[in-house]
C-alpha cells in the first residue's frame, strides 16, 4: 500500500496518517515531522530548515529529494508507506515519480483532504495555542495557505490527470474521515 495523502496545512492530513498506520501496518513518513526532528537535534540541515518552515516557505526541493529518498530507501516501507507533506510543488511530484520507478513501486492511491479554509484557520489557531507551533501563528499560517494554493494545489491536478486522486470530504470527527479514506482503498470498514 503506497499511498500519498495531500492536503492544505491543518486538513488532518497527520492525524489520518496516524489512524491509517494502525491499520495497515505500514510506516508514515511525515516530510514536516522529520524535519523538526532535524530542527530539534540542531544539525546544520534542521536549522536551515526552521527559519523556512517558520516563515512558511518550502524548504528547498534539493534538500527534500535527499530526506525523502533516504527515508524510501530503507527496509520499513516494503510494504508500502503513508506520505504525509510530500510531494509539495510540481518539481517535487516528479521526483518522486522517478525515485518510485527507480524502486518499481508507483504510488497506489493519492488522496486529498478537503477543508475548508476558514475551518482551516480556527484548526490552526486552536494548533498554534495547544502544541506551541511557531508556524502556526495566524500571519504565518495565511502564508503557509497561499504556497499551498499557489505550489501544492497543482500537485492534485497531477495525479487527478493521471486518474490516481481522490478527493475526501475532511470535514467530520476523525474516525468518520478515516472511514471515507478507508472506503477509497476497499478496505472492508465493518470491524472498525
Ligand atoms: P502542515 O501540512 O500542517 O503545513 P507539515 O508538518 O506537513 O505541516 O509541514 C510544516 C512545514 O514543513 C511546511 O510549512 C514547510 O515549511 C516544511 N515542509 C514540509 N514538507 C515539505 C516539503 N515536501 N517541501 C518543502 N517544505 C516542506
């Protein structure tokens, strides 16, 4: 199961990795997540990448390429994996095309969250108070909205011409969310 989850900052896209996880034993691989982590251990790539992230531009795709293609060479994603945060523009959707025809493995499903964007800012707001993320501060949150719209929304377009997205409706408790995720990939949802 290799599957791509998009979506806008705060759509759940996380949290429905997470639930996901649980259930189809396959890693998530959260670009965001990985680099706190850098940011956190302080190595020269983790700290470049904060004042980026803090601003709410995209760390550079070259820097990405390298952290997504290290993580997809190890032996946990075998059986596939839930990426979360990547592919974030054009540029980066086709890379990781190459780096998975390279493995002989093509993503099987693309899904896209759909929220709302005034919905989007309370989450986020509600975020900012209860997990202290910098990035979630409401000037930066609008920016992070509009690279979303102007770079990331595209990437949806992408996969839809190649006949592999699915939109889901995000608006909902999170295991209802799951549920309309779990239908797209045929997965029998009666023993939830
Ligand atoms: P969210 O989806 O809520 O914005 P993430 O944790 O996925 O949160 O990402 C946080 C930040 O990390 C992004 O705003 C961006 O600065 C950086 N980032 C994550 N993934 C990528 C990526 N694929 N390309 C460039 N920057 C990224």
């Amino acid at each position: 199961m290799r599957i791509v989850l998009l979506g806008a900052p705060g759509s759940g896209k996380g949290t429905q990795a997470t639930l996901l996880v649980e259930r189809l034993g396959v890693p998530h691989i959260s670009t965001g997540v990985l680099l706190r982590n850098a940011a956190r251990k302080g190595t020269e790539l983790g700290l470049k990448a904060k004042s980026v992230i803090d601003r709410g531009e995209l760390v550079p795709d070259e820097i990405m390429s390298d952290i997504i293609e290290e993580r997809l060479g190890r032996a946990d994603v075998a059986n596939g994996f839930i990426l979360d945060g990547y592919p974030r523009n054009l540029a980066q959707a086709k890379s990781l095309d190459t780096m998975l025809a390279r493995l002989g493995n093509p993503a099987d499903e693309v899904i896209h969250i759909d929220v709302d964007p005034a919905q989007i800012i309370k989450r986020l707001a509600k975020r900012a108070t209860e997990e202290g993320r910098v990035d979630d501060a409401e000037k930066t949150v609008r920016n992070r909205m509009r690279v979303y719209a102007e770079q990331t929304a595209p990437v949806a377009d992408y996969y839809a011409h190649r006949g592999l997205l699915t939109r889901v409706l995000g608006d909902g408790h999170k295991d209802e969310i799951l549920q309309r995720i779990l239908s797209v990939l045929n997965i029998n949802t009666t023993r939830v």
